[in-house]
C-alpha cells in the first residue's frame, strides 16, 4: 500500500484567519455573513460555501458554517437545530459524492484548540479528493466495538478497533429511518465527551463521517495529543474492554438522564 500524502500548500495557509493564533487576525469571517461568496447552499443559518483557502491540492474544500452563534456547537444546539443541521450537512456530503468529480470525499468537523481546527465559529469541512482514496486505510472493523444502544435504524459502540485510539464513540446510521435519533445520539456523545469523559478534561474532539455497506457512522475522537505509537507507527491503542463497557454504562446512564 503505497502512503501517498495530501499536499498542504503552505503559501496558502499562512494567510488564514485563526482563532488559536494570536500572531494572526481574530476576525472571525464566518461572521461576515454579507461578504462570504461562493455559496452553494443554505438553510437559515446554515450555509455551504468553497474555503477560501484551499491549502490542499488536487482537492475541491468546502465549508458548511453551521449557526450564526460565534460561540456555538453542536453540543449547546437544540435538538431541532441539530437534527436540520446533520440532514443539511448529510446532503451536501451526498451530492458530492454523487457528483462523480472525485475519488473520495470526506466530512468532519474540528471543535477546540487540540482538534487541529483553526477557526473557532462552528463549522464543518467536505473535501473532494481528485486522486486519493481516503479511505484506504480505513476498516469495517474501525465502526464495531462494545455495545451502548441499538435500535433497527441506528447503533451506538465503543469502538474496539479504533482508526487512532483510546475511546472512539460509533454512531452508526443504518436506515434513513433512523436520521432523527442518529443526530440525537451525536449530540449526547459529544456532550458526553466534553463534560464526563475523562474527567470533563476533554476540550476538543473531532467528528469524521463514514459512508459504508451498512450505511453511514459518525465517529467522535476525544483530542489529546496523538499518542506517539500512532504518530511514529498509525497504530491505534484502545481501552481493555473492561474500561469500554464501563464507559458504554456510564455513557447510557448520561443519556438516560438527559
């Protein structure tokens, strides 16, 4: 398998706004809502648009800010508000995909300063890949692991073979049917994250969407710093599952409690 790099253009980068960075501007430009251009979509406050800095070639970016609240996310949303957002999100996704225009097309989201995100104002990304496969090194096994909930239509898992490490919560889509509760149960794992996993030491995750046979799986990432094991080698490290199914109780235990 040949590790064939995306190309991150740096003379690109170096103009981007931030808000991690004090060296640059915190001029929020999702917030400059009359001046944004290319837009291809919107639903209320949400809106689709090309990035205007596309720091990686041979792909087409594209950014979907979520709400006009600076300040938001997906765990402070209400539940209406996060179910319009992840169909929103779900079917400019599937149109580029559909496009035929790329040979893969990845959606995630970047939230806090350990996330690798340079903006602060909510959003997503869905990249276009001309020649990669992005998915190359993903697994079947990468969206299985210790159960939490099932229904006909959607699943929630600790994974047991996680992409980088440690607990990775699934939130699989397996029917249509099920959109509804599998945007609910996004909403709980990130809150479970950020305020019980870990002790509430957790301030940043990322959430990378994956179209598979069964359907589609959200998987949040608690972001640390990468172990050095996965930095140096790609191998994952992962919870013994006696951690897991604690976890996946005191998960169900929150959500029943919500």
């Amino acid at each position: 398998m040949n590790n064939d790099p995306l190309i991150f253009e740096f003379a690109v980068a170096k103009n981007k706004p931030s808000s991690f960075n004090s060296e640059k501007s915190n001029i929020c430009p999702f917030c400059d809502v009359e001046n944004l251009t290319d837009i291809y979509q919107t639903n209320g406050s949400m809106i689709w648009l090309a990035n205007r800095f596309p720091t990686l070639k041979d792909t087409k970016q594209t950014v979907i800010i979520e709400s006009d609240q600076h300040n938001g996310d997906i765990s402070s949303y209400s539940q209406e508000y996060n179910r319009k957002l992840m169909k929103f999100a779900l079917n400019c996704f599937d149109e580029m995909q559909q496009s035929g225009e790329f040979r893969s097309v990845l959606w995630y989201k970047n939230f806090g300063p350990k996330s690798n995100g340079s903006l602060a104002h909510p959003h997503m990304q869905v990249v276009g890949l001309n020649k990669e496969d992005g998915y190359k090194y993903i697994h079947e096994n990468n969206f299985t692991g210790i159960h939490v909930f099932k229904t006909n239509d959607m699943e929630v898992n600790f994974a047991t073979h996680p992409v980088q490490g440690f607990q990775e919560l699934n939130i699989n889509l397996l029917e249509d049917s099920g959109l509804d509760k599998w945007a609910d149960w996004i909403q709980y794992g990130i809150r479970y994250t950020l305020k019980e996993m870990y002790g509430g030491r957790c301030d940043s995750y990322n959430l990378f969407f994956y179209s598979n046979r069964n359907g589609i799986c959200c998987k949040i990432i608690p972001r640390f710093y990468a172990p050095p094991y996965f930095v140096g080698y790609k191998l994952s490290e992962c919870n013994d599952n006696v951690t897991l199914r604690k976890e996946a109780k005191r998960l169900l235990n929150f959500v029943q409690k919500s």
